[in-house]
C-alpha cells in the first residue's frame, strides 16, 4: 500500500474506532487515559484536562473531516468537561484533574492543561457551531491572562508557580489560538498568537545556536550556560510547523518575516543535528546526544512537518517522509496492536513502557489529516 492509502486504513478501520470505543469510559461519559497491549481500560487516580482536550479536538476534527463518526461522542464529553472541570472549585479556570469518583483530584492550575481546553473548544465550536463553546474559549483566554501573567512576560507554567519557565505550554498556547483564529477570524485570537510568536523569536529560540531550549529562568533567560540546555527535536519540529501555521493564515501578520527566518533556521538546525530519520527525544544546545530513546509524537511531529511547511523540495521530504512513515507502522505502530502503538522505545529500539497512552492520538491525528490533505 502507498503511504497515503496506509495512513488512511490504519485511522479510519483501527486507530480511531479502537480509542472512541476501548478509550472511551461510557459511565462517566469521559475518555480513558491509557489502555494496555490488549486494549484493556487502565484505571489511574488522575483524569487529566489535558487528556480529555485532546481526545475531544481529535474526534472533533476526524469528523469534519469526514473520516470518522465520532463527532457527537465528543462534543457530550465537551459539555461533560466543562462541567466537571471548568470552575469546579469555585475559582476561575480549570482545574487540573478529576479522581475516579470525578470530583477534583488535583486543583492546580496548568497552563499546558488550558491550551488544550481551547484547543478543543474551537474544534468543537467548528463542528457544532454553538456560540456558548466559543464564549466560553474567549472567557479562557482572559482568565489565563488573570491567573498565568508572569512579571517578564509569556505566563507562568502552572500556579501555584516555580521559578522554571518552559517554552512547551506557550507551544500549545500559540497552537490554539491559531485555531480559534482561523475556526472564528476573531483578532483576539491572532493578538495573543502573535505576541507568543514574538516571545518564542526573541527568547525561546537562540540566535547563536539555532536552537529551541526548552527552560529558562523567570527572566527567560536560558536555564543553563549556552552548550548545557535541553533540546527536544520533536518540538523544533512542531514550532516550525507552527511558524508555517502562522504563515499561512496570517500573511500580512506583524512576525511573518520573523517567523518564516525562524522556521527556516530551525529546521535547517533539525535536519544539521539529527540527519536520521528517527528522531531521539533530546540533545543539548551544542549537538551532544541526551537521550538516544525515542518516543512517537516526535516521529509523528516531523512527519506533519515534511507534508507541509518543511522548507526543502517536495521530492526529498516525500522521500523522508515515505521512509518515516514505513517506520511508524512497524516500529511504533504494528499491526498487531490493532490502532495502538508503543509510545517509547529505548535506544536499542526496545520497547520501554507498558502501556497505550491516550494522549498520544492527538500528535498522530493531527499527522496522519496533514498527509492524507497533502495528497488530495
């Protein structure tokens, strides 16, 4: 089978009815976190709003897209979760996690945890069209400015805070807001995007190394001294698919010729230090390999990016994109696991974990709906 033929199987007869039927809890009216091999529920003392944002954007999206019916299945969980998550203590924004009894289990507030929630609510709206989900992703966005605000600019990671800032959750920040943008064309949306895209080009991203760090200290700068700082391929990979999301549907934006020189230098640094086609889950900031075990979302991430915005021909990313993808579904995605897949391998390529998180479906949709639209 070709490569677009393959992913198109794979999602609509294994992938997604596995995780909308053995992934999803019909009691409590919320998705599983995590499966085992034989796709057996997992009980966790932890519902994460991530999770469960996640899982909502996804099927949200696979229905539009016409390739699966599990629009309605997500948009009850939606309503489920702003019951159950939004204000549950009382205070403003959502809380962190529900225990098995579904009451709050963990009230912290997280920034990551708040991306995702407007990432699926403007999915959600998209599909349902109901103007309640877009109010309530427009109150979001202001209570993350109430309640993550840090003195220096971007937003603290989780309050209560530490003095660590990371550049991961302002990824999914920028990510939402971009969707909600181009889902309502509503400038709030596209402000705050931009103001994110400003603060990744003038301090995530380090002009002498051309590399994204991933911390930094609360006056963003970078955590350790240049040469000593985390580097994760798989999320250069996703800032420049970013950086080209923002490209396209902001062409006459304030940053679209930074962000075009930015995605244009961290990928040509991407490719520099890791020129196999498996990306390894870190580096540091001089090339120097951290940790050489891999994990999917990385693999998935660089795929979506070789089928649309890698700067480079379209013969030499369909021929790496072709060889990833062949990768993908022996290596992490057999078909033995029947639309599962094993999320970490060591460096020897041994599996390392026991366990199907749900999580990991929304990486792999978001690549596998990037290719099957390349190839239309």
């Amino acid at each position: 089978m070709t490569t677009v033929s393959t992913w198109h199987n794979w999602l609509v007869s294994h992938a997604l009815p596995l995780w909308s039927h053995a992934g999803f809890h019909n009691t409590d009216g919320l998705y599983h976190e995590r499966l085992t091999f034989d796709a057996t529920p997992i009980t966790v003392p932890h519902r994460r709003l991530m999770v469960q944002a996640r899982q909502v954007a996804t099927f949200c999206q696979a229905e539009l897209d016409g390739l699966f019916p599990g629009g309605a299945q997500a948009l009850a969980t939606m309503e489920r979760l702003i019951k159950l998550y939004y204000k549950a203590d009382g205070q403003a924004g959502w809380v962190f996690a529900l225990g098995p009894d579904l009451t709050p289990s963990d009230t912290k507030r997280d920034l990551y945890g708040h991306a995702f929630i407007l990432f699926a609510l403007s999915w959600a709206y998209k599909l349902s069209k109901n103007p309640q989900l877009l109010h309530i992703a427009r109150q979001s966005l202001q209570e993350i400015t109430d309640i993550f605000s840090a003195e220096h600019g971007g937003f603290k990671d989780s309050v209560p805070s530490t003095e660590t800032r990371s550049q991961n959750p302002h990824m999914h920040l920028l990510e939402a807001c971009l969707t909600l943008f181009e889902t309502s064309q509503e400038e709030l949306f596209l402000t705050q995007a931009e103001a994110l895209i400003a603060l990744a080009t003038s301090h995530f991203i380090q002009a002498d190394t051309s590399c994204l760090l991933e911390f930094f200290t609360s006056t963003w700068q970078p955590k350790e001294t240049i040469g000593h700082n985390q580097v994760e391929p798989g999320h250069q990979a996703e800032w420049c698919w970013l950086l080209g999301e923002y490209c396209r549907l902001a062409p006459k934006g304030r940053y679209v010729e930074q962000a075009q020189s930015a995605l244009t230098m961290l990928y040509r640094q991407l490719t520099r230090n890791v020129p196999d086609i498996s990306l390894p889950n870190a580096l540091n900031d001089s090339g120097t390999l951290l940790d050489g075990g891999t994990r999917i979302w990385p693999q998935t991430e660089m795929m979506r990016l070789l089928a649309q915005h890698a700067p480079a021909p379209w013969a030499e990313r369909h021929a790496k994109l072709t060889a990833m993808s062949n990768l993908f579904f022996t290596h992490y995605a057999p078909a033995s696991l029947n639309g599962g897949w094993f999320d970490r391998l060591d460096e020897h390529n041994t599996l390392a974990t026991d366990h199907m998180p749900a999580s990991t479906l929304y990486h792999i949709y978001g690549t596998g709906r990037t290719i099957l639209a390349a190839s239309a």
